[in-house]
C-alpha cells in the first residue's frame, strides 16, 4: 500500500508543475520559401503569441486561441509546425486539430475560409469584367417636327423614332428642333 501512495504522490507532484501552453508548441512560416530565405533568415514567422505557463494542457482559453489560430494558417494555407522536445512536426492545421475535440471545427473553419476567399476572387472577376465592358449608353433624347406636330423620341440611324399612343414610329421625315 505505500507503494501506492507513493505512486499517487508522485502524480499528484507532476500535475501540480507548471508547464508551457499547449497553444505556445504552434507556429507557422511563411508559403514558398527558398533556401536563400532560410539561410539569410529573411522569412515570417507566425504565432500564437502565447507565454503562458497553466498546470492543465490549455491555459484558460487558449484553445479557441489556437483553434482561430490554426483555422486562419490553414486558410491562408501555411503548413504548420508543433515544436515539441526541440523536434518540429510540420503538418496542415487539420491533421495537427485531429489530436484535440475541437478537430472538426478546425477543418470546417479552414473550408468556410476557402470557399469565401474563393467567392471573393469571383467577386472581383466579376467587378473588373463589368468596369472592362463597354457600357451601352442610353439613347439621346432628340425632339422633332413631324407634319405639323412635335414629338420627342430618338434617332436610330436615319430614322427618327417617336412613340404616338404607346405604339412605337419610324420616319425619314421630320424636322430636328
């Protein structure tokens, strides 16, 4: 029996250490790098910004700060890196959530922001294509004589173009005002 409290104790000593954040073992480099980058150091790196020290796996509420943390690196499709024990396990923002319960929400969260990047683009396709066409131009208003009458219509060519009780006319003859 006082191996078994000896056991318990040394439990009970271990969970009451303080130990880093969980959150604090993620972070992500910037896309494409060359080894000209990584030799001169010239790239971002992107964190949580968590120093935290917590006697549990989380610090209280830094697991939606790596939840959001994880969604917008998988979004802007940044592998991410866990740092662990000095080794570095790089993987995407789903496969390194699959570990915690809020693992699907990682991987709905990173499709959301996929698709709403996507309709963006579309969106600005659409705008530039839109600005790039020639607008149609509404036709100018031009007032005639015909006969002895005056209408107010527009000109299609030659031809003037006059409305008479809601039924549309063509004449060669008339008289610009």
């Amino acid at each position: 029996m006082a191996a078994k409290t000896a056991k318990t104790a040394q439990a009970e000593t271990t969970a009451d250490e303080l130990h880093p954040c969980e959150c604090a073992a993620y972070d992500a480099l910037t896309a494409d790098l060359t080894d000209a980058d990584l030799e001169t150091g010239d790239y971002e790196v992107f964190t949580t910004g968590c120093a935290a020290t917590t006697k549990r796996q989380f610090a209280p509420g830094h697991d939606a700060k790596l939840k959001s943390f994880l969604i917008k690196q998988g979004a802007a499709g940044r592998d991410i890196r866990r740092n662990e024990g000095g080794v570095a396990t790089s993987a995407s923002a789903e496969q390194h959530a699959a570990r915690y319960a809020f693992g699907h929400m990682v991987a709905a969260g990173v499709k959301r922001a996929e698709e709403k990047a996507a309709e963006k683009v579309r969106k600005a396709e659409e705008r530039a294509a839109r600005t790039a066409a020639p607008k149609a131009k509404a036709p100018k208003k031009v007032t005639a004589k015909v006969g002895r009458a005056t209408f107010t219509g527009r000109m299609d060519g030659e031809h003037f173009v006059y409305a008479v009780k809601g039924k549309e006319r063509r004449t060669l003859k008339f008289q610009a005002i």
